[in-house]
C-alpha cells in the first residue's frame, strides 16, 4: 500500500457504540478535517482493546450486524474508499483502532 498522510493523531482512532463514519473518527482523533482524496482504495485497520464491526455497502452496522474484527486481528480493506466505511464497537467500551489509509499498489504488467 502506498501510504496517504494523515495528522499523526488520525492514526488511533476511537470506535464508540454509534456507528461512524471512518473519516469522521480520523478527523475527530486528528483534531482536524483530513480532507481524504475520493482516490484512495485501501485500509488497514486494527482493533487493540476490543472488536469491532464495520460496513461498507451504505448499510449502518451494529454491536452484532456487519463485518467482526475481533481485538487484535489486522484488517485489509482493498477496493473501498475510506469515506463508505462506517464501525461500530461490539462491547460496552470504546475500542482504540490503528488505521492506515492509501492506495493499493498494482502490480506492474511487466515482467522484469
């Protein structure tokens, strides 16, 4: 993945028990709008104290509707951008996540 910079602080973001929008937690934990290009396509996510659900087909997810990633397990988002993803934490506490955000580097056609 070729990394797209974010405010350092944008990296660890809070999931809460409503369901949000990926951009707006990383705007929330940087302190300040990202303005995320509409071109990036992948995302690593990864829950430290707690899981995690998350959509990205329009639909909101809940404590027990949408895509588990359970504390601890890295997720590869690939072909999505990070605005049509929204999380949600499944337990009774907030849920720290490291997010990365960029583009999927595609293999060259050409063999060397």
């Amino acid at each position: 993945m070729q990394d797209y910079k974010i405010a350092i602080a944008g990296h660890a973001i809070a999931v809460t028990n409503t369901a949000t929008a990926l951009t707006s937690l990383i705007d929330t934990a940087a302190s300040a709008a990202q303005s995320l290009p509409s071109s990036l396509d992948e995302v690593i996510i990864q829950p430290e104290d707690g899981d995690i659900r998350f959509t990205c087909d329009g639909t909101t997810p809940t404590a027990s509707l949408g895509e588990l990633v359970m504390q601890n397990e890295k997720k590869t988002i690939v072909g999505i951008s990070p605005k049509n993803i929204t999380l949600i934490r499944t337990g009774g506490s907030n849920v720290t996540c490291n997010v990365r955000v960029g583009w999927r580097i595609h293999p060259s056609m050409d063999s060397a």
